[in-house]
C-alpha cells in the first residue's frame, strides 16, 4: 500500500539529552535530504540504508542552519513501518525538537495522528492487531511482568495460537462444504460430524485455557483492584499510606476523616494494586459522611481484592460483625492494626469470623506488619497460578470479550452437532467462530473499530 509521508516527535516532551523526530513514507528521504547537510557534501539517499550520519540541518530556503543532528536513514521494507524511515536525533529540548518537527512539516512531510506509525506497521502487514496492541501495553506497563506479557503478545505468540485455532475451524469449515455440495453421499456425512466435533471441541478447549489466563492477565493490566475497609478510625488511610509509602490521605483522630474515595497505585512485590481507600463504614447522621460511606460500599461489590481492618485495642463490634457479612465471598485479608495499644480484641472470634481467610497483625504508627501484609497480597495472588514465562497470557478487554463470544458460538456448534442438526446450520455458528478470532488478530476488523484503537496510543508511536 502506498500512504503519504508522516512525521512527529516520538520522544516524551520536557528537556532531555537528545529526542527524535521520525519520519516514514516514500518521501521520508527525499524530505531528510531537502534539510540535511552532512560535513561530506553526501546525500543521505547515496548511503547505505540503516546507517546514521552527523551533520546539520538548514532552512532550505535561506540555507540558515536550524540544529546539529543525528540522522538514521533505513530504507524499507526493512523497519518498523516497512517503508522507508528516517530518524532525526536532535538535542532534547522543547525548542529544538519543535524547529525540527516544523521545518519537516514545512519541507513536505504531515503531522503524524497518535499511533499512526503502529498503525502502519499493521497495515503494510509487519505485524498484527494483537502485537499493535501489545506495543501500547508495553508502553503503559508498570510491572515487570505486566512488560513480559506485552512483549509475549508482541512477539506473536496469541497470533500464532489463534492462527492455529483458525485454521482447524477452517478445516472443519471445508469439510462441511463437501458435506453441503455432495448432499447425495451419505458416508460424507457420517464422517464430517465426528472430525468437525473433534476440532471443534478442541478449539474450545483452547479457548478456555486462554480465558482461565485473562483473569491474571487483565490484573497484570490495569492492576488488582484492593479496596480497604473497615469502621472509622481503625487506620485505613495509615494503611493506605504504609503501602504507597507516602502520606496521600489525610489521618487524624478524628473518626469521619475520609468522605471521599481515595485510589492510589502500588507495585506490591511484583503485584499491581489499584489501592482505594474508603470512608469507615457507620451509621451517621453528617450528610457528606454518610454519601462517603454509600461509595464505600459501592466500591466494595466491585473489589478484586479487600483488606478489612479491625482496631486490636477495641472489642469487636456489631458494625464490624456485620461488614464480615459483607464481603462474604470475596477475597480478603483481615488487617488488625494498633498492637502497640493494649488488646481488647478476641483473635479466636475473629478469626471464626474469618474462616480461612489471613489475619495479620499490624502497628502501623510503629511500622510493624507491612511486610507480612505484602507477603500475604502477593501469595495470594501468584499462588498456584502464574506458570511459566513463556505462558500466553489475554489481557486485553476487547480480547477477553471476543474470545467470551467465540466460546459461545463455538459452544453452539458442538450442541447442534451432538442433536443431529443439519451440517449447513453448523457451519454457521463455526463460521462466526472463525470470524470473531480473526478480529483478535484484525483479521476481520473495521475501519471504525482500527481507527478507535490507534487513535488511543501516544503521538509519534
Ligand atoms: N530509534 C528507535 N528505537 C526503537 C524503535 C524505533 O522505532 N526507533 N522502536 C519502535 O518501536 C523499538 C524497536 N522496535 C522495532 C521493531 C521492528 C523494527 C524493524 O525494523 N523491523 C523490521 C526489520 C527487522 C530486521 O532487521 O530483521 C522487520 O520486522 O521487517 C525496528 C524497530 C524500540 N526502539
Ligand atoms: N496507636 C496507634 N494508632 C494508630 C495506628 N494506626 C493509625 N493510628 C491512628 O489512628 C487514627 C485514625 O487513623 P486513620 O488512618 O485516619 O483511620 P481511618 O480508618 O482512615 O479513619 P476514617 O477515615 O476516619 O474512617 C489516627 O490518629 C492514626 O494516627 C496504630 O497502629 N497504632
Ligand atoms: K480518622
Ligand atoms: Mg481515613
């Protein structure tokens, strides 16, 4: 395909050592050699492609020089985009890198839209909708690990599987056909039902493992959302900022402190926490306290995880008693935190209360229990679950949706198949199996949809 010549800055904004300007398109040299002046007299199209070169860049109208630069000149197919690319190495600052990227402009080039050079590399088929998408996660991942499954999924590791689930649903697909064509032959039809079942119950099989990843992989994404509750004044907000190491919310003595929900994130040894502190939860008659304990419930129906605190130096209460309700079900950890105060709680009736879920003692004021706290989110989180590197982890939201609706349809097919249906009705729902994988890997994606995804990832990827 042949686009125009794009270009932006593809470094941060704010003052650095050095930044790029990146051009790509068929007129990306043409443009550089327009502007470029290198010590040798040489053109950059008489050099070796994928080679860099010093020199300056002039006005080419009044051949006044504009900035010294680095100049990298690879000729496509063989870049990032596939066409031709240049890469201008300019000194880091906000001035000069807008000199840079206007003189470019005014030479022939246009501003490039957010994710446009990604963008490319999809279109020109470098690579496909789920690495394109894997280049942004990587971008945004605040873990190591959340990085490992970006760079996994850029690798082409989620493509190469669903290509192979593809092309088994295609298998069976053709089989049908013969099935639809020669109606005549019966023997056909005796042997398309099991084959077709076969890959098709197969095909689900995969799906589910894939699925059973997306829980952990979405978390390794957007982070494990801890929400901490508990009565007023049991240290919530201490805790909050015991774990972000930083005082973010307001502690007093005053219980009602926190109205509003406070959300702060937090790499807990490995573990993404999106950590929301919450308004204690009692009865009161202050309107504002009483709309901040609505949110606090709220938010806990919707928490991965919950740190529930109770106060050590107080008996528990009916409140309390009542909030174990609460989060029935749910993952939690109990927090008992002032143990530098004399002991009023009974440990055997909560942890009754508790069942199996982790108590964990805290002094927060004397620093006391954090790491055990830690200890605790992150076994709970990786025990048993998170396998090998090299597993092919579904994060992403539009994934995890689509692969919901082919296991659904895919679901379908094999229940039609086992009831004698018709081949001819099968292969529909086996069809739109087919079709709602490809639009993992944009395969059977549109416009609206391609232009919604790049137009979210930063300017000059
Ligand atoms: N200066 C610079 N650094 C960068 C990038 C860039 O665009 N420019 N990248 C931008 O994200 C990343 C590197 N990613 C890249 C991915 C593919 C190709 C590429 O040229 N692929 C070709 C040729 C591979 C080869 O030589 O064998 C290909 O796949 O056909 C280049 C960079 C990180 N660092
Ligand atoms: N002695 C002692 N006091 C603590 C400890 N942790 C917190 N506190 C104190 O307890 C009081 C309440 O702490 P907060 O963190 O504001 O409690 P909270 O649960 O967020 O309170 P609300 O937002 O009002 O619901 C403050 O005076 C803290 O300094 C602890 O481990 N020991
Ligand atoms: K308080
Ligand atoms: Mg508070």
């Amino acid at each position: 395909m042949e686009f125009d010549t794009i270009a932006a800055i593809s470094t941060p904004s704010g003052e650095g050592a050095i930044a790029i300007v990146r051009l790509s398109g068929p007129e990306a040299i043409g443009i550089a050699d327009r502007i470029f002046r290198a010590p040798s007299g040489k053109s950059l199209a008489s050099q070796a492609t994928h080679t860099i070169h010093y020199g300056h860049l002039n006005d080419p109208w009044t051949e006044e020089i504009v900035e010294e630069v680095m100049v990298s000149f690879m000729k496509g197919p063989k870049t990032f985009t596939r066409e031709d690319v240049i890469e201008i190495n300019c000194h880091g600052g906000i001035v000069s890198v807008n000199r840079v990227l206007s003189l470019v402009l005014r030479a022939g080039a246009r501003l490039a839209e957010p994710g446009e050079f990604t963008k490319r590399a999809f279109l020109n088929g470098r690579i496909d909708l789920s690495q394109a998408e894997a280049v942004m996660d990587l971008i945004r991942a605040k873990t190591d690990r959340a990085m490992d499954v970006a760079l996994n999924q850029m690798e082409g590791r989620l493509s190469k599987l669903i290509g192979t689930l593809r092309q088994a649903l295609l298998e069976s697909i053709a089989q049908m056909e013969v099935n639809i064509d020669y109606p005549e032959y019966d023997d056909v039809e005796e042997m398309t039902r099991p084959i077709m079942l076969e890959k098709a119950q197969w095909v689900r099989a995969e799906i589910d493992k894939l699925l059973q990843t997306s829980s952990q992989g979405k978390i390794l994404r957007e982070g494990l959302s801890t929400v901490i509750v508990g009565r007023p004044n049991v240290g919530k907000s201490s805790l909050l900022n015991s774990l972000v190491q930083e005082n973010k919310a307001i502690v007093t003595e005053i219980a009602g402190t926190t109205r509003d929900i406070i959300e702060e994130y937090v790499n807990v040894r490995g573990v993404p926490l999106r950590l929301v502190d919450t308004a204690g939860i009692r009865e009161t008659e202050d309107i504002v306290e009483r709309i901040g304990v609505e949110r606090s419930r709220k938010v806990l129906k919707e928490a991965d995880l919950i740190l529930y605190v109770l106060n050590y130096s107080e008996a528990l209460t009916p409140e309390d008693v009542l909030l174990f309700e609460a989060v029935k079900g749910m993952d939690y950890i109990v927090v008992i935190n002032k143990t530098d105060l004399p002991q009023k709680i009974d440990l055997a009736e909560v942890q009754k209360l508790a069942g199996d879920k982790q108590l964990i003692t805290t002094s927060l004021i004397e620093e006391e229990g954090i790491d055990q706290l830690e200890e605790a989110i992150a076994k709970l989180f990786f025990e048993g679950s998170i396998e090998s590197g090299d597993m092919t982890y579904v994060s992403n939201a539009r994934h995890i949706s689509l692969l919901h609706q082919a296991h659904t349809t895919i679901s379908d097919a094999i229940e039609a198949a086992q009831m004698d249906v018709p081949v001819d009705m099968i292969q529909i729902d086996v069809t739109r199996t087919w079709e709602l994988l490809g639009e993992i890997v944009g395969d059977t994606a549109d416009d609206g949809l391609l232009n919604q995804l790049f137009s979210q990832f930063c300017l000059g990827k």
